[in-house]
C-alpha cells in the first residue's frame, strides 16, 4: 500500500479494503451509499462488496459522457431522498471520471454537502480525476462547465479494477499517465517510452509517480489561479473536439447563425484520444510559439501515434471546433488560452494563441 498525503485527504493506492473499513469505522456514519453506472455495477461492484463488511445501498445511473448533466443529478439527488441520506451520510462513488465527478458534484450540493469517497476504477479517473477537488457536470454540450471545488474524504486507488476494462479504456487513462511526465517530469517521460503493449502494463508501478506529479501540482495551486493551469495541456483543444465528437445537441456557432447546430458524422472519441489529439495539435504550437525542438515534437508525435488511433479531423470540422474553444472556461477576454511546453518536462501557462495558427496546429494533426 502506498499513500499520498494531502493537505486534507490522503491517496491510497493498494487493495482497498482495510483503509475503507478505517475511513468507515471512524466516520460513524448513518447511512453509505455507493453511485455506480450499469458497467460499474456488474463489473466492479461485486469486488467493491467483497471488500467490505457494512450495509449500502447503490444507486445506479447509465454509462457515458451523455449522462453527466442536470437530468441524472436530479435523479441522483431524487434517489439520495428516498434512501434516506442525511447529513451525516456518505457518499461512495464507484466508477470512472464521469461518476466521480458527477457523484461529487451531487454530494458537494446535496443538504450543502456530505462526505464523499472517490473509488476510481478505471485508469483515466485513478490518474487524473482522483486527485484535486475539481467536481463538475456538462452543460449545453460543454464539459465540466457548471461545478465546484470539494475535496473527498478519501480516495482509494485499487488496480485490480483495471484488470476489468479494454483497450480502449487503457488507453484513454493513458493519454493523462505521459501528459503528466510532459508536463512536469522528463525522467518520468523517458521511463514511459519503454511501453509497447498497454494492456501487458503493471499498471501499479505507474500510478504512484503519476498521481504525485498531480498532486505537487494540486496542492501548490488548489483553485487553478496558477500552476495547477499546467494540467490543461492537451486539454484545450482535445477538451473541444471530444465535445464535438460526441454532440447531439443544437449548439449556436455564433449569434449571426442562431439556427445553426453542430451535427457531427464522425465517431465518437474516448477522452483520452482527445487529449492525445490535443497533445499533438498544442505540441506543435510548443513548437511554433515557445521553441519547443523539432527532434522533441516529432518524439511526441510519435509516441502518440503508437497507441492511438488517427482520428478523421476535416477543415469542415473547424467552425464547431472553434465554436466550442470560444466556449472554453480557460479562456481570458475571448482569447484562447493554453498551456505549452517549451521543452519536455517544463510548463508554461497562459499562452494566447490566434485563431490562424490554432488553424495551422489542427492541420499538422490532419497531416
């Protein structure tokens, strides 16, 4: 067992029985319930209740970014209600990025707030969502954009859960596990170009150093004035084009076009390919605006397209693309804004780029 201390929470990384039943014994709650999705519930709920020895009661909800709205928080809220929950509840969310945020988000608004525990299960929510309070939902098709800042009581960081999930979710939390050493850790870098087959990984050597890099990040900059800033690289442009591969939704490309909508043909992508879309679009721009070396952005480049999948990005796609960068919530007086690297392992936070040479990175991406 590892663990983490934070300022006010601690990670652990390990089996996640024993610290649960300390969290629990000491907490004295009236009542635990656990939030789960479908997939969850089948396939990690029966683990999580081998693990434990108390009551709870589950509250089960669908699958899937489409999901993380107001409509299945009031579901959620609803059932929370019926089952009794009170403030000296709990609330365990059992699952990936979109139940613990959106099941944080609940227990931070729910009664002005009950504790909550985050029991990430897939590799994406053990690396990235685990850690910093962020808590939001999506909201007229742009993510994370209704939320707040709340820590959990606790986070449990099991990987027998990853021995649950496909490829295709191994590689989505991968996408955050080099965006760290990107960002913050060259060594770290270098100890990931070892990797050839994501689903041979022992997972449980990389969560550590990962989870710490987030965490120095985290605990230096809590409410994302400054540093913490540095964890959006990849994410401004990727954040765009995932919304834009999953939309549904009628959204206004501009106030000239009320009437128009982003209808997307395209498949929809993991988030994980996202930021590794993003990450080769803003490494570029590394490449432009900070000086970021050819030799490095083509070792970035590469190391992407071993794992992902290129995805079908057209100049069509550009207007509902920068339809929802304009709707970033990074974004500081209708400029966009970004996080670029001036060389492996270094950040630097709010770099305004126009809109031509966005234009530029997503066209090296086509290429």
């Amino acid at each position: 067992m590892v663990t983490l201390h934070l300022n006010d929470y601690d990670i652990s990384i390990g089996e996640m029985g024993k610290p649960l039943q300390r969290l629990i014994a000491a907490g004295n709650y009236t009542k635990i319930a656990v939030l789960v999705d479908n997939n969850t519930y089948r396939h990690c709920f029966p683990y999580f209740l081998q693990n434990i020895d108390f009551e709870v009661v589950a509250i089960e909800i669908p699958a899937g970014e489409l999901h993380k709205g107001l409509d299945t928080c009031r579901f959620i809220w609803s059932e929370m209600m019926r089952l009794g929950l009170d403030r000296h509840s709990l609330l365990i969310n059992l699952g990936g990025g979109v139940i613990g945020d959106m099941g944080g988000f609940c227990a931070a608004t729910y009664l002005r707030g009950i504790d909550f525990v985050q029991v990430p299960t897939t590799l994406l929510s053990q690396v990235d969502a685990s850690v910093g309070g962020k808590l939001a939902i999506d909201f007229n098709g742009v993510k994370n954009s209704i939320g707040v800042f709340q820590n959990p009581v606790a986070v449990l960081v099991d990987p027998a859960f990853l021995r649950t999930l496909p490829l295709t979710e191994i590689r989505s939390g991968f996408a955050e596990v080099f965006k760290h050493a990107l960002i913050a850790d060259a060594d770290q870098w270098r100890n990931l170009q070892q990797i050839n087959d994501l689903m041979t990984v022992d997972w449980a050597s990389y969560l550590a150093p990962s989870l710490a890099i987030k965490q120095r990040i985290v605990e230096e900059d809590p409410t994302e004035k400054g540093i913490r800033k540095a964890l959006n690289f990849g994410h401004t442009i990727g954040h765009a084009v995932e919304s834009y591969s999953i939309a549904d939704w009628g959204f206004r490309i501009s106030d000239s076009a009320p009437q128009s909508e982003i209808r997307n043909p395209k498949s929809e992508m993991s988030h994980g390919e996202a930021v590794a879309l993003g990450i080769i679009c803003e490494a570029w721009l590394s490449h432009k605006m900070l000086g970021l070396s050819a030799s490095e952005l083509n070792e970035i480049v590469a190391f992407v397209k071993r794992f992902y999948p290129h995805w079908p990005l057209a100049e069509e796609d550009f207007p509902a693309v920068f339809a929802l960068l304009k709707k970033d919530k990074k974004n500081v007086g209708g400029r966009i804004n970004f996080t670029l690297l001036p060389a492996i392992g270094e950040a630097r936070i709010d770099q305004f780029c126009e809109v031509v040479v966005i234009e530029e990175a997503l066209r090296f991406y086509m290429q």
